[in-house]
C-alpha cells in the first residue's frame, strides 16, 4: 500500500510532460518564425531580381 501512496505523490512524471510541451511549443514557434521569414526573404529575393532584370 505505500508503494502505491509513494506513486500517486511522486510528481516528477508531471513535471517532465510540463516540460516537454513548453518544449514543444517553443519549437513550434520556432519552426513558424523561420518560414515566415523564409517566406519573406524569398518575396524580397525574387523582387530585387526582377528589377535588376527589367534595368539592365
């Protein structure tokens, strides 16, 4: 019986799926950053290009 009292107080289990969603979610926001900006720099790669065909 105590070991079964021991395993409902232990919260270390909780603390780590805790810690791995803010993980998760950091990544997330990461990976959302990077393209939004991957997506800009394409955007503004491809209009520098286009003018510098068009002027010269």
């Amino acid at each position: 019986m105590t070991l079964f009292a021991r395993f409902l107080k232990d919260e270390s289990g909780a603390t780590a799926i805790e810690y791995g969603l803010i993980a998760s979610l950091i990544a997330l926001a990461i990976i959302a950053g990077a393209t939004s900006l991957g997506t800009t720099l394409s955007n503004t790669f491809n209009h520098v290009a286009s003018k510098m065909v068009t002027s010269g």
